[in-house]
C-alpha cells in the first residue's frame, strides 16, 4: 500500500507539472499537437494565432521606438600639422650696427611699424649733399630758362642743364633710398618670436633679424584616401582636435585641395583652415582632422531594438498591436543608432526596444506610453465621477 500511494503521489505531481507546462508555456501545445499528444490528453488544441498572440499575463508591456531615416556618413580621420597663416622672417637689407631697437619677444606689432634702426649718419650726409646739389641745379636751370628768352644762350645749352637737374632729382631719390635701407619694418602684423639682438650688435645684409608670425588662423597640412577625391570641396567643414588639447574641439573648413594622388600612400593633400581668435593654437602643433561624407539616406532604428537569430539581426515590429519579425542588414553602428536596410521595414514603424525577453511571433504588445495614457485617462475619468 505504501508503494502504491507513493506511485499514485509521483504520478499527481507529474501530472500536475505537465498541466502547467501545458497551460502557462506557450509552445507546450503545438509541441504536443506535433507528436499527437493533446488528442491522448484529449486537450483541443488552441487556434495558432490565438495560442502565440495570448499569453497567461496578458498583452506584454514594452518600450518602442519609431524607425527613422539617417544619411550614412563616411567618416574619415586624419592627423595633421599646423601651421601659421602667415610666417616671414625679417632680414637687414644693409650691414650696420643696431642704434635702435623698438620690439620685445612675444610682443605684436603692425605691419609697416619700424622694429629696427641701423647706423645712418653717412646716409643722412648723403642725403642733405643731394638736396643741396638738387636745390642748386634748379636755380641754374631756372637762371637759363630766362636767358633762353632772350637768345643770349642756345638750346644746347639748356638741354644740359635740365639733364643736370634731372640728375640731381635722382641722386636725392638714391639718398632717400639708401637711408630707408637703415630703418628695418615689419612686413605684416603678427607676432613677434623668441629674438637674439641687442643695440650695438653688428648685422650683415641679410641677416634673418627677428621671425614674424600671423597666426590669427591655423593652417592644416593632412592627407585623405583618394576614394573621396570626388567628394571633398573647398569650404567643406572639418572638425579639429589639438592632440595637445584633446577636450577641445575646433570648427575649420577645408581651405586648398592638392591636384595630385599620392601614388606611393594612395592619398591627397589637403589643406584646412581653422580660426585662431582665442589664441591658443600655435605653429607647429599637429592636430586630428575629422571629415564627415553623406551618403544615402538608410533607416534608423534604437541599439537596443536589435536582436540576434540564427538567421541574422532582426528587429521586432509593432503591428496592429503585435510583434512581428522584421529582418535587418546593419550598414553602419553609430553611438545613437543603428543604420540598416530592411525589406519588412519601413520608416516611422514602431519597434519595439525594451521587454523583447518574452516576445513571439503574433503575441500581442501593449507600449507603456499607450499603457500609462489609458491609466491616465481612466483616472480622470474616475475622479471626475466623485466631483
């Protein structure tokens, strides 16, 4: 008897987990209607439809999203060195010693302004001897232009005189000339280097006196792969990262573009130009480039929607208030979404992101957007019959 009861025991719990199994697993049935199990039990098996869309708690609560449109955009990173706008170094056109010196290291002068004066007395003479000679020679050319009335000299004469003065004019220019040789100017606005000159120090002509640099912008030197040769233009914006400042992120465009590939890299040379107004960027300094290329227009859809099958990636679709399977080709990951093409799919469809654990084919999904609205409404309306 004790055997006996224990039997009839094991066989009630059995049959219980298998009435459970049937009645809360949603795919106990067809498995069971397969292998001609639910007639032995003499279960009716339920409508297919209505056994996947249905399931022991209801319509499952998920999140959704609506499938948007995004272009694919190639982008491409590249590492580049700057350079200032413009960079000139000033050289002494005449030997001589530095008397004056009008500029500091790091201070910033206007183009035109005078940085330096050599030794100029000898230029000066020369100068008030050529006026003198100039003053004297139109005085005669005056004298036999009057005498010239009369006849008392001839048009030899004259001639002479005049080439005379024409000379003396020119001798005054030279000596101007060569006094400006003695006062060296800044040839642009810019800043001023590190300087090694002192007053007394001899230079020779072309020395390089001091470096001026206009880095009011920053040019970029930097090479792309030569499949965009099609696609990159002048005025097209690049985003700048100094690699000495990487929590800085600069707004340039693309300023020249080379003519030739590079047939060793396979690349071409293009030059970017990035505003310098707070002053922080610096000759010298090399900088990441990014450039962004759009191309066609793919759909959109959440990370989170994405699932995974032995099928491939597939995402599930809201319709008529059930799940529906739609199979997807990522194109391209980005950090907010994932661009894919689908044939099942089409943009502005609701997909569904969170909740997707316990989905099937058919079954029936509530969004809890849909959800909290009705709750809402049914609270009004329940709050509203007490007033």
């Amino acid at each position: 008897m004790k055997a006996l009861r224990q039997i009839l025991l094991s066989f009630a719990v059995v049959a219980a987990g298998v009435y459970v199994w049937i009645a809360y697993v949603p795919a106990a049935q067809p498995m069971l209607d397969r292998i001609g199990l639910l007639d032995l039990l003499g279960i009716e098996a339920a409508d297919g439809e209505d056994q996947n869309a249905k399931g022991p708690g209801g319509p499952a609560r998920v999140v959704t999203e609506r499938v948007t449109e995004q272009a694919l955009a190639d982008n491409i990173t590249a590492i580049g060195n700057g350079r200032a706008h413009r960079s000139v170094s000033v050289r002494a056109n005449a030997e001589g010693i530095i008397m004056d010196l009008m500029l500091e290291a790091g201070q910033y002068v206007e183009s035109g302004s005078v940085i330096a004066r050599l030794q100029d007395q000898a230029e000066q003479i020369a100068l008030e001897r050529a006026q003198i000679q100039l003053q004297n020679n139109l005085a005669d050319a005056e004298r036999i232009r009057q005498l010239a009335t009369t006849g008392a000299v001839t048009e030899v004469r004259v001639l002479e005189t005049e080439l005379a003065m024409r000379s003396a004019e020119l001798a005054v220019r030279q000596a101007e000339f060569d006094l400006s040789e003695r006062q060296i100017e800044a040839p642009i606005s810019g800043w001023v280097g590190i300087i090694d000159l002192e007053i007394g120090d001899r230079v020779s002509a072309q020395d390089i006196l001091v470096t001026i640099t206009d880095r009011s912008s920053i040019l970029i030197d930097f090479r792309v792969p030569e499949r965009v040769v099609g696609k990159i233009m002048i005025g097209q914006r690049i985003d700048v990262t100094p690699l000495g400042l990487p929590d800085r992120i600069l707004s340039g465009e693309v300023a020249a573009i080379d003519t030739v590939v590079d047939r060793a890299s396979r690349t071409l040379l293009v030059q970017g130009r990035v505003p310098n107004d707070e002053d922080l960027l610096r000759d010298g300094m090399a900088f990441s480039v990014k450039l962004s290329f759009p191309g066609d227009t793919l759909l959109s859809i959440a990370p989170l929607a994405l699932r995974w099958s032995s099928g491939g990636p597939y995402v599930w679709a809201v319709r008529e208030g059930k799940a529906v399977e739609a199979p997807v080709a990522i194109v391209q990951r980005n950090n907010d979404a994932v661009l894919v093409t689908s044939d099942d799919l089409k943009p502005g469809e609701t997909v569904v992101t969170e909740g997707v654990q316990t989905l099937r084919e058919g079954a029936e999904v509530t969004p809890l957007a849909q959800e909290e609205e009705a709750a809402s409404a049914g609270l009004s309306t329940k709050q509203g019959a007490q007033l």
